[in-house]
C-alpha cells in the first residue's frame, strides 16, 4: 500500500495510542481496519473530554482506570438476539441434522460482546434437543463484555425485536419462556449459560484452544485488515474438527482469503461453511 | 471550488430512488470517478437497489464489498445494515457499528470517513431526504478541503434533509438534480 505523506497528526496520534494500548496493556488494535477505529476513537475523545489523542494517550499509559472506559468504545458491539433469522434457520435446518450425529459437541461463539449470540445459540440448541451435550465457549477480549454475556440481561424494549427474530428462524417456543422482566429489564434463564464457558480470548493474538465443531464469529472479521483477518481465519480452520462449521456475518466471506480452501461452501447465501477433511 | 475531485459521495433518503436514477443514468460508460452511495434503507431488505440502479446505468453499479479496493468509474452502495467506510488506502470497509441518527448506513459516517481519506479530492453531494443524516459529514468534507453539492430543497421529494445540508454548510452549491447530473458528467470526463 502507498503511503500517502505527509501524515496528518491526528493520524500519527492514533497510531501512537494504539501502540501505547498494546505496549502497555496487550490489546493489539494495530491491525484493524482503521477508519472504524478512528471513528470510535474520535467518540472517545470528544465524550472523555480530551483535546488531542496525545492527551489521552497519556492518561491511558498513567491511569489504568482509563483501560476499560478507552476499550469500551473501541470494542462496544450492538448486537441483537437472532440477528439475521434466516442464519439461524439455516443452523437449525441444515447444521443440526450434522451435529444430532455427534455425541458430545464443542461450539466456539467468537467475539460473543454482550451476549446476543450466545444466548440466541443455546435457546437454539435447547430446542433442538442439543443442550445436554453442547459445551459452549463464549469468548471476547472485552471483560466488560464478557461480564455483561455472563449476566445474561437486557433491556426489555429490545425484546420486541429479539422476538420476533427468534420466530422468524423457525423457534419451536416462545421467547418468553426464556427470561423474566422486571423493571424495563429481563434476566435470561441461567439454565442457558449451565453449559457455557465465558473466557477472555484475542483473534489477533491468541491461538488454538479446543477442538470445535461449530464456530459462530459474525460481524467480527469486518473490523480487521485483510492480513488479521487471515490470522483469525488460519485459527477458525486449526480448532475446527474435520467437517465441522464456520458461519460468518452475511458481508464477510472466505473469498479472498489464503484458507478458503480448507472450507467448502455449506450455505451458501446465509455463509456457513464447512471444513474440509485434511 | 476546490481541486479537481477524485471521487464522489452521495446521501440521500426519502424519495432517493427517482433522485438517483436521474443523476446517474446520465453518467456515460467512461465516467472516470468512483461514486460511493449511500441510501437509507429498511434494515431487513435484500438490497435491490444496485441491481435496479444497473439497468438504468450505463456505468458499473454495485453493492460495496469488505476491503474491497475502491476503482475508477464505478458506483458503489452501502449494504443495508452495515455502514460503509472508505479506508485510508482507499479501500471499502463495512461495519455493523450502531446506528447514528437511527440510520445504518449512515451518510455521516461513509462522508466523514472519504473525507479522511481523499480530503480535498472529495465531493460530497446531499440530496433528498427527511431527517438530518449527511449534515455533519458534508461540513467534514468542507473542512477537509473539499467541495459539497445540495439538492436544491425546493425541488427535493423531502427537503429536510439538503436544508439541515445546507445550514451546516452554508457556502454548498446548491442545484437541482438535473444541474447535478451535468456537472458529474462534466467533473468525471477522462
């Protein structure tokens, strides 16, 4: 790529405060794609009061307290219950029949954020008669996210959305068998988070960790550059076991990536995929 | 005016489809310029739009791809849902960011990025529309060093959106769709 110089310094700023998260707190945002980070950064620093990103840069380095408030806005994720129902009719028409075959299932939701996903998937596999055996790894890098996953409550006004969500991608029960409201809040059932294990994990710069035969990162992969979203890829392929799953978000794809071949299309339209035996 | 664009944004809104199609359908074959779209709308809708828009055009019209690298003499348009950001390699980039004035895409946010990315090389047009979406990101590519076109309000299907336009940036060229189809074609001979 060229360089286009001379840079503007704000530009120079950003780069020296990615590089001062990741020298002094391990969170590698170098090689996301930028304008988001900018954009988000920008939030950060107009709503934390700070003239310049230097000023910033160097409370962050100084003030440990800054971490979670400067990562909650680089990492905040809205997300919702069923998001893109036909995906999750797909899983339930086309994947499940795959994974009743297998006695004990591992399943990978990767950058879980506040929890959507998760509980999205295990509504799903309760439904499907699943539960028992599924072992869920809910994973994040963001410990406020990861906290929020694990609670397991949202707003209520979300729940119309949720509902009808879950009914479009074929729900065998009512979403109102899942949570109790009170209060403009509503707690989900903690049966669903039983077999769930919630862990702080980096695409970036963590590796492999267990064998999967089902891998759920949607809308993750948009937020890296080509090369990161390569890495998380070459990852995605080595903790799957042999014909397990991948599904991404519907305007990411393995086109263009080095690994696209050890995946077959699965789904096509709804971007599940299948691993390849080696 | 600025220096001569190297590409060209758009926004628009309510009433964006008939707007649209009468700036672009006009647009030759050798139109040289990248044209980044965005229109809102409804967030569970299989975009047609591109596929629409490419029947009536004569250049290349598509729905905007993850990282794919921007090129000459195309049109693109955001995905629903996502909003579409231009990357300082001059690369498209896709997010599922929240919504900003209740709007994913958001005009503000692919016009405040491709200010960043292509400066005083950028035209920004803000065309019809009923809410405020554009207004901030058209005033970022003024302040960028580029330039910013409005639909003239009075001709708008909703004028809402060219007025909250033309307010946040007062010194924007103001014409109608027809005014604007001529000046792209003029801007985007080889």
């Amino acid at each position: 790529m060229k360089e286009t110089a001379p840079q503007k310094i704000e530009d120079i700023e950003i780069r020296l405060l990615l590089e001062a998260l990741y020298l002094k707190y391990h969170y590698d945002f170098r090689n996301y794609a930028m304008a988001s980070v900018k954009r988000r950064l920008r939030q950060a620093r107009e709503q934390l009061g700070f003239d310049t990103f230097s000023a910033m840069q160097e409370r962050l380095l100084h003030e440990p307290a800054m971490l979670p408030r400067i990562l909650g806005y680089l990492t905040v994720q809205v997300s919702e219950m069923f998001r893109d129902p036909s995906y999750f009719r797909a899983l339930r028409e086309k994947v499940v029949p795959h994974l009743r075959t297998y006695p004990s299932l591992r399943v990978w939701i990767a950058g879980c954020s506040g929890g959507e996903e998760l509980y999205s998937f295990s509504i799903l596999f309760r439904e499907e008669g699943l539960e028992e055996r599924t072992l869920f790894y809910a994973t994040d890098i963001n410990p406020d996210a990861l906290h929020a996953a694990e609670a397991g409550v949202f707003a209520v006004d979300r729940l119309q959305l949720f509902t009808e969500n879950h009914r479009k991608s074929g729900g065998k029960s009512s979403l109102s068998d899942y949570y109790q409201a009170a209060y403009g809040r509503a707690s989900f059932d903690k049966g669903l988070r039983r077999n769930v294990v919630f862990s702080d994990h980096s695409l970036v710069t963590d590796a492999v960790f267990a064998e999967m035969q089902l891998i759920s990162c949607r809308n993750v992969l948009i937020y890296f550059d080509r090369n990161l979203q390569d890495r998380a890829l070459g990852l995605f392929k080595d903790s799957l076991a042999r014909r397990g799953f991948l599904g991404l978000g519907a305007k990411e794809s393995l086109r263009f990536s080095e690994h696209a071949g050890a995946f077959v299309d699965f789904v096509r339209e709804e971007k599940i995929y299948q691993r390849r035996a080696p | 005016m600025s220096a001569s664009p190297q590409a060209v944004v758009i926004g628009s809104s309510a009433g964006a489809l008939e707007a649209l199609s009468r700036i672009l359908s006009v647009l030759p074959a050798t139109f040289i310029l990248p044209v980044i779209a965005v229109v809102h709308l409804p967030p569970d809708k299989r975009s047609i739009l591109a596929e629409l828009l490419q029947a009536r055009c004569a250049v290349r019209v598509r729905e905007a791809e993850d990282k794919e690298p921007i090129t000459p003499g195309t049109i693109y348009f955001a995905p629903p849902d996502y909003h579409l950001l231009v990357e300082m390699d001059r690369s498209l980039s896709l997010s599922s960011d929240e919504p900003v004035l209740f709007s994913r895409p958001s005009i503000d946010v692919l016009f405040e990025s491709a200010a960043d990315a292509y400066g005083c090389g950028l035209l920004g047009v803000v065309l019809t529309g009923a809410n405020h979406d554009g207004a901030r990101g058209l005033n970022a590519i003024v302040e960028g060093g580029g330039s910013a076109i409005v639909q003239d309000p009075d001709s708008a299907f909703a004028p809402a959106m060219p007025q909250a336009a033309i307010e946040a940036c007062p010194n924007a060229r103001v014409l109608s769709v027809d005014a604007i189809a001529s000046y792209l074609q003029e801007i985007g001979r080889s």
